[in-house]
C-alpha cells in the first residue's frame, strides 16, 4: 500500500514540475499558460431502497378452474391447476409461518399449461418444520388461492 502510494507521489511531483517548466518558457522569456478549470460537484445520493413486492390478493377462481395442492412428502408439495388457457405462464407463491420466522417462496415455472389447459408441478425442499403452507397461483384470469398441510 506504501509503496502504491509513493508511486502516485512521484507521478504528481512530475505532473507539477512539467507545468512549472512549462512556465518558465523556452529561452529564458517567461510565457504564462493558463490551465482550464473544472467545476467538480460531488452529490451525495442516498442508497436505493428495495422496493417492497405489491401484495397478491386472492380473487375468486374462475368457474371450470381447479387448484389443487396435495402432499406428497414432509417437504413437497404437488401443484395442480387445471382450467387454464393452453400454454399460460402462471407465477406461484407459497408463505409459511413457524415459530416467529416467515418464509415466502416465489415461482416462475419455464413449463406452462399443456394443451388440455392443466399444469402440474411438484415443490420441493421445503423446510420440514413448516407445515402449514398458503399457496396463490396468479393466472391471466386473476389468483386462485388454496392452503396445504404437510405431514
């Protein structure tokens, strides 16, 4: 670190001694230089806060919409949708509560429903002492909402 300052130290003793040159001029004749100035403004910004999720509301399922969510181990749990249109992207959500901790789990699934309208998924690794699990499926029609007890 000493040494990388002793480096700088030497290159602006150059720069300074290169200007003073510069102004005794060549020959003896003294020559004024002016050298532009720079207006420097330093703005202190405050850090950017995370702007916080906007709340999913559930809203009533549409009529020949299914959501199903049914266990399938201590830390799974087997989504079922059905009712959607052929090729719909959902996002799904999963909030637990254990023991003061909340955990919220978010999921952008790259498969979409199949051509029937149905979309099946199976959520793993979820922690063993959550057991109680809301879950919000949000659909172009709106989010169909249901809740799951794990073993």
């Amino acid at each position: 670190m000493n040494k990388r300052l002793s480096i700088e130290f030497v290159l602006l003793m150059c720069l300074v001694s290169a200007c003073n040159s510069q102004a005794a001029g060549i020959g003896g004749q003294e020559t004024t230089t002016s050298m532009p100035r720079v207006a420097i403004t330093v703005e202190e910004v405050p850090p950017e806060l995370y702007p916080s999720p906007t709340p999913v509301i559930c809203t009533s399922i549409p009529q020949g919409m299914t959501l199903t969510a049914k266990p399938v181990s201590a830390t799974a749990v087997q989504l079922e949708i059905t009712g959607l249109q052929p090729g719909e992207h959902l996002t799904y959500i999963l909030r637990a509560q254990s023991d003061g901790h909340i955990l919220r789990m978010e999921g952008h699934p790259v498969l979409t429903a199949d051509s029937n309208g149905r979309y099946v998924e199976v959520v793993n690794s979820l922690p063993p002492e959550m057991k109680h699990w809301m879950i919000q499926v949000i659909h172009s029609g709106g989010v169909a909402c249901t809740e799951v007890d794990l073993p």
